[in-house]
C-alpha cells in the first residue's frame, strides 16, 4: 500500500513515494518518539499506531491525519498508474 503524502505548501511532485507505514516509523524515529510517545502526543491508541506502521489496510482516516499532523502532513489523492492496478487486480 504506497501513500504519497503531500507537505501543505509544498509540490507533491518532489516528494519521495513511501510506503505509509514506512513514513511513519521514520518520522517517529527522527522524533525520537517511541510507539507510546508518539500515540500520546498524537492522541490515539498504541495499538493503532502499532498497526499503522504494521501497514495495516483498515485503518480510520481521521486518526491516520491526527498521527500525520504531527510530521506537518495529511492524507490526499495522488495520482497512480491505473493500468498496473488493474493488471494486478486480474
């Protein structure tokens, strides 16, 4: 599951691809937050963002953008290609 997250005010287009979970964990380690830090101060539960850096594929928007508010970042459409999709989903 690859998210591109977009910087508010910056161009989406010379961000790095990562996948969602892998954001996460980086950010939270550049922090130097720890799993239980990092769920404190961004206001959900350790399980959920032990999941989210898991790449867990149900996870709640809403507290997806509380623990991505943090780094500065929020969820947003970004462009894909449709036809790899489609060719993987057979």
């Amino acid at each position: 599951m690859l998210q591109k997250l977009n910087h508010r005010g910056m161009d989406a287009k010379k961000e790095q691809v990562l996948p969602l979970s892998r954001f996460v964990k980086q950010k939270r380690k550049q922090a130097g937050l720890t799993q239980i830090d990092l769920a404190d101060k961004a206001g959900v539960g350790l399980r959920f963002v032990r999941e989210l850096e898991r790449d867990k594929p149900t996870l709640q928007m809403n507290k997806v953008n509380q623990v991505l508010m943090l780094f500065g970042y929020e969820l947003g459409p970004v462009p894909m290609d449709r036809q790899k999709w489609i060719d993987e989903k057979g």
